[in-house]
C-alpha cells in the first residue's frame, strides 16, 4: 500500500495498526473520521511531504526514499526521532516491565528462576537502550542541530569548522549499533526455553510487544542511518568547503 495525500487515514489504519503510535508522533490523534492524510496534516500543522514518507518508509522496507527524505529539515527529523524515543523510554519500556513483573508474580517458584532470567535480561536491555538514547540527545542531535542552524543563517565560521572537524558525524555511524538486535535473543529465550505458563496469553502479550518493539526500533535506525547522518554528512562536506 502506498500512501498518499488523498489516502482516508482511517484506511492506512487498518491496513497496518503497528503506525498508531507513528501517528502519535505526529500529534495525531484517534478520531479522524473519513479525512484525508492531507485534510488530518492541514489540520495538525504536519508537514505533509514529511508525514507521508516517514509513514511510507514503514510501511515498506524496500521503499525507503533516502534522498526525498533527506531534502526535509534536520529539525523535523530530529523532532521525529525524540519522540520515538519517549515512546520507548516512558511508555513502551515500562509497559514490558509490567507484564514482565506480572509473569514472575503468578509464576510457580520451581518456575520463577526462569521468569527471572527474562526479566534480568530486560533490565539489562533497558539500561543498553537508554545509554544509546542519552548518547544520541546529549552529544549527537545537539551538534546536528548546531550545525543546521549555522548552515540556515550563513553563520560558518572557523570555531564550526573546526568543530565539524573535531566532532564529525561519521564517529557516531561508525559506532552506532543496532540496538533492536538484542531484542532477538530475549525473543528466542522466551520462544524456546521458557518453562510452560499456566497464563499462556501473557508470556504471548509479552512477546507481541518484543516484536513491536523490535519492528519499530528498527524502522528508527534506518532513519537515523540513512537519512540522519547522510544529511548531516552532506552538510558537514558544506561546512568544511565554505
Ligand atoms: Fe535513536
Ligand atoms: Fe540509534
């Protein structure tokens, strides 16, 4: 599926429910009755073009439209970026917790030091994703935006320059990781070697919200890999030529 401005956004929903909390990003609400995306982005003060591919980017793996993507300012994807990670750090990450929690409180005890490994994992994982979070907003989307800025005002100078030289984006491509890889193995722990539950939908709540997780966390690297830092290259090339 394809989405366009004239696309119903209802229609998009039911097509695939994992871009809820996309559109949440956005600011959208439920509640759009038959309106356009168009019609929904006009009355949001969304950018259109913007909404448009992040969504059709999800939508489709194979879609992904580096350069359209890239022509958007740095400060929509960077905002784009921030609240997926409020997303996953103050509402999907707690969310897991609990249902984690709850698995281990009605486990049985010769059960319980299973479920504990699972939550230790977690915990642990919790931890790695937060690290990557603050890394990203302390030392990365300050100095993108920085840059940006310079760039909209033709304020270049020899302090950015030597900025740029000094902070290049390419130290963060080269060490970023894909956080979402790790979240296979806790899948895998659960799907192969967790003892039976008596409350089988809950251990099958909690790997649904894995997969989400895992789904959207990885649609949020490839932002960050192939639109993010390509931008931000290109900008740095600029800088260093001016
Ligand atoms: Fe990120
Ligand atoms: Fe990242």
């Amino acid at each position: 599926m394809l989405v366009t401005e004239s696309t119903k956004l209802a229609d998009v929903i039911h097509h695939n429910y994992l871009l809820l909390p996309i559109l949440n990003r956005f600011n959208i609400q439920l509640g759009f009755g038959n309106k356009t995306v168009k019609e929904i982005c006009s009355e949001q003060g969304v950018h259109l073009q913007f909404f448009l591919e992040i969504v059709n980017s999800f939508l489709d793996n194979d879609y992904f439209p580096e350069t359209e993507l890239q022509s958007f300012p740095l400060k929509y994807i960077i905002d784009y970026i921030k609240r997926s990670h409020v997303f996953y750090v103050e509402f999907k990450v707690p969310q897991i917790e609990k249902l984690i929690a709850e698995l281990l409180e009605k486990a049985s005890v010769e059960n319980r030091q299973s479920y504990k490994l699972i939550q230790n994992f977690f915990i642990e994982y919790k931890a790695e994703l937060i690290e990557h979070i603050d890394k990203e907003e302390d030392n990365i989307h300050p100095y993108v935006l920085k840059l940006d800025e310079a760039i909209q005002n033709n304020k270049v100078d020899s302090e950015l320059r030597a900025l740029v030289k000094k902070e290049s984006i390419t130290l963060y491509a080269d060490d970023h990781d894909n956080i979402e890889d790790k979240l296979f193995d806790l899948k895998n722990l659960m799907i192969k070697y967790l003892p039976p539950t008596e409350d089988y939908s809950l251990s099958n709540a909690i790997l649904y919200e894995l997969f989400r997780l895992e789904r959207d966390l990885g649609d949020h690297s490839r932002i960050e890999e192939k639109v993010l830092i390509p931008k931000v290259e290109a900008i740095e090339k600029q800088i260093l030529g001016a």
